[in-house]
C-alpha cells in the first residue's frame, strides 16, 4: 500500500494547486481549470490504491470529505449537475473529483474527459474563490 518512492510520484510532491484544507489523511485541492471552476479533488495523503486498502473508518472519513465538498458546491454555485468520479490509474492516491456540471459547459453531458463539444470558459470571481474556500473550510474544521 504504502510506497516509499515518492520521488516519481506526482501526488506526494508538494501539490501545484492551492490547497483548501487538509488534516493528516486527506487534503482538498482546488484544480484551476478555467472551463471548471470550483472544481475541487480530495486525495489521501498516503498511498492506497484502492478505497478497500483503507480502514473502514479512514474510507467513511474520506467520503464524508467528499459529500461536504459536493454539498457546499451545489450550494454555493448551484451546478445543473455534480460529477464524482474517482479513477486513481496514474497515481497510487485514492482521489476523488468532484466537479460542478453546466448543460452548457464544455463537455456536457459528456465527462469532462472526452472531446469537446463546444468552446466556453466560465470564471469564479477571486472573491467567489475566496468564499467557496472559505465556506469548505469552516464546514470541514467544525
Ligand atoms: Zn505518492
């Protein structure tokens, strides 16, 4: 489970994308993607490959994480839909995405790994960022 070659391991770098909270299991990222914003990603801290490889009481810990975030962004930015979607292939992190939907968002109803269906960018204002981060935080630390 553990492994100790964190070197070619992207996830046990420092992450590139602000980090909203985190504790000593898990940690949220804010990944700023321009046709996504708000999109948000909760990964362990450790190596699991598999959410099984956790204790029950860790993997429950790591969906409630998910389910407050996906409360606060319907919430807060009141998407047409919310994706989860944990894949986990590339790095050996339990991860879970969590990315607020339009109809009219880039890949819709696609997932937002397919091809393009259309051009478009949508914007969270700094100060919506900063509240979105905010409102994470305070749910997260109670
Ligand atoms: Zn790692």
């Amino acid at each position: 489970m553990r492994s100790h070659d964190s070197s070619i391991c992207s996830l046990c770098q420092a992450p590139s994308y602000p980090v909203i909270w985190e504790d000593n299991a898990f940690r949220i990222i804010l990944i700023n993607d321009q046709s996504y914003p708000g999109y948000c990603r909760v990964e362990s801290i450790e190596h699991f490959k598999e959410m099984t490889d956790m204790d029950p009481s860790l993997r429950n810990r790591c969906m409630s994480i998910v389910f407050e975030v996906e409360r606060i962004l319907r919430f807060f930015l009141r998407p047409d839909k919310i994706n989860l979607s944990s894949l986990g292939n590339i790095t050996p992190h339990c991860h879970w995405h969590i990315i607020p939907r339009y109809k009219n968002d880039n890949h819709f109803p696609l997932s937002i790994w397919s091809n393009k269906k259309r051009r478009g960018s949508r914007e969270l204002k700094k100060g919506d960022q900063d509240k979105l981060i905010q409102l994470i935080r305070i749910a997260l630390d109670q």
